[in-house]
C-alpha cells in the first residue's frame, strides 16, 4: 500500500476546501487567527479526511461495479484499512478541537463526527442524507466561531454571528448533494437548474455586504471598536493620514475598509459563480453523468471562493482575500486527484 493510495482515498487535495469553513466562522463571530483556530481547521480537515475514507469503506461492494478505479475496488487498500484509517482520523479530530478549545469546540467535534458516521453507515441513500452533509458544513462554521479564547464572545453570540456563513454554506452543500445523486447515470435537467438557482441565491445573499454605519460613527469620535482583532480589520492610510486629525483618520479609516470589504465580498461571490455557477450551466444544457460530476468536482473546490467572500463579509477582507488565492491551488490539485 502506498502513501498515494490513502491520499486518493481520503481525497486530499479536496481538504482545502474545509479551512475556510472554519475561518469564515470565525471571522463572523470576531475571533482573531490563532493557534486554537489552527487547531480547529486542523480537526475539521482530519474529520472531512475520515468521512472520505469511510465513504470508500461502506460503498466498497457500489464501487466495485461503478467506480473499480477506486482504492478499495481495486485492492490496493483493503476495505479494513480503509476503516482503521476513518477511525484513527475521527479519534484525531475530536483530541485536535480538546486541545483547541475544551469543551466549546468538543462540543461541534463530537456531533460533526457523528454526522460524518451516520451519513456513510446509514443515511447515504436516504432522503436525509443532503441534510446530514449540509448540517457537518454548517457545524464546520460553527466550529471556528466558538473558539474560546482571550475576548471571545459567549456561545450563543458566536453562533448568532456565524448563522448566515454557516447557512449559506449549508445551502452550498445541499446542492452538491442533490447533484451527485446523479454522478453515475446523470440528472433529469430539473436538478441542475434548480441547484443552479440556490447558487444564485447563495451568491446574492453573500454579496449583500451591510454597511456598518456604526462604525462610521465610532471612527467619528476617534474611538473605532477595539472589539474586532486587529486582522478583521483592513489597512489605513500611509504618512499623511497620521498628520490627519484623529476623527478624520477614523472615518478615512472606516470607508477605506467597507470598500475593501465589500470588493472582496463581490469578487469571491463572482468567482464562485463563475466556476461552480458554470459548470451547473453545463449541467442544465446536457444534463450527463460526466457534466453532472464535473459540476459536483467544481462545486467542492469551488466552495474556497464561497468561504473568501464570507470571511470578508464577516469583516476579514485581507484574510478573504488570501483565501481566495487558496481557489486556482485547488482547482489544479483536484485535475490530478478527483475530489469525488
């Protein structure tokens, strides 16, 4: 067995998809980048890795027939592996969120691996499988926003804070379920349009950056928040902005980054579309098992550009943007590993 074996069975490049999950997360909830949200991004990473390993596990007789090439069809990793390997990453996970964050992040571990398990073993090929997946990348946000630490909201105003990133991303998911129902013997052209149109949705919901006014009004006093950490919030002006009067510096200050927000916002929301929104498109002109899995592959490394305009909408419009750089590594990687 090689080491390349277990990377396609446990889709590694697909991974780079579970980051910013994390980091929109906390970005909405006000949480700084730090050793604990590594930590996070780490667990979510070693639990996603888990539920694929699983999934090769559980459809090893399906695959057999559909998909031979696979690891576990094809022999080159016994289906037993396969499950010591689900097992020792969900066990990895769950000791990684303990060591980020106690209770609060055990708390979304425990039940994010219990959805990953629950989905493989029995769900699959039941009507609350889309739920199931959607609810693992919801609880996916949730994580990086409660992430305890020093200035950490409480639980339930990290939640609140995170809801729409989470929903949104759940919306994502159930799409990308609904399609890859179809990966095999393709779709009636119903599916992708209507996935299609929650993508749209999903777009014009994360491109509806609201204007902070009350920022403006704070920067106006010259006390901008001291609340949101110093990487949520985007770079001022050079040497003459520091010869400004202090109100001025802050109101400068304030615009300066609602704009970089919000263009950050827009382009991760375009760029989306424009690959995961594409593909779907191509989908609904010929709706085949090979448009329809090209959609699916699109829309696993196409959610980075999903999570880029979250986290600037949530006030990180540098982290966003970085994010976003995440897309065109991912998109290459997923040409030599499938992500499917």
């Amino acid at each position: 067995m090689r080491l390349a074996d277990l990377a396609l069975l446990v889709r590694a490049p697909a991974a780079l998809s579970v980051p910013g999950d994390v980091i929109a997360g906390a970005a909405a909830a006000g949480r700084p980048l730090g050793a604990r949200t590594f930590s996070v991004i780490g667990s979510s990473v070693c639990l996603y890795w888990a539920g694929m390993a699983l999934n090769d596990y559980a459809d090893a007789a399906v695959d057999s027939v559909e998909r031979p090439e696979r690891p576990v069809p094809s022999g080159r990793v016994p289906r037993r592996t396969a499950l010591a390997v689900a097992g020792g990453l969900t066990a990895a996970g769950i000791g990684l969120a303990a060591v980020a964050g106690g209770r609060r992040s055990v708390g979304v571990a425990v039940p994010l691996a219990g959805l990953v398990w629950a989905y493989d073993l029995k769900l699959k090929s039941t009507a609350a499988g889309g739920f199931a997946m959607a609810g693992a990348r919801m609880l996916d946000v949730l994580a990086g926003a409660v992430v305890p630490g020093p200035g950490a909201a409480s639980v339930g105003t990290a939640l609140r804070g995170a809801a729409v990133p989470a929903a949104l991303v759940g919306a994502h998911t159930g799409t990308l379920m609904a399609l890859s129902r179809h990966e095999i013997g393709g779709a009636p052209v119903r599916v992708p349009v209507r996935t299609l149109g929650v993508s749209v949705a999903t777009v014009l919901a994360a491109a509806a950056v609201p204007v902070a006014w009350a920022d403006y009004g704070r920067a106006a006093k010259g006390c901008v928040s001291s609340a949101a950490p110093s990487w949520l919030v985007a770079p001022r002006g050079g040497a003459a902005d520091r010869h400004s009067p202090a109100p001025l510096r802050g109101v400068a200050g304030a615009a300066s980054s609602m704009r970089l927000r919000t263009a950050v916002t827009v382009a991760g929301a375009l760029a989306y579309l424009g690959t995961y929104g594409t593909a779907q498109a191509r989908a609904v002109q010929e709706p085949s098992a090979e448009n329809v899995r090209r959609a699916v592959g699109a829309g696993i490394v196409g959610l980075v550009p999903l999570q880029a305009a979250l986290t600037a909408r949530g006030g990180a419009p540098v982290v966003g943007a970085v994010l976003g750089l995440v897309h065109p590594l991912a998109r290459r990687l997923a040409r030599r590993i499938s992500p499917t």
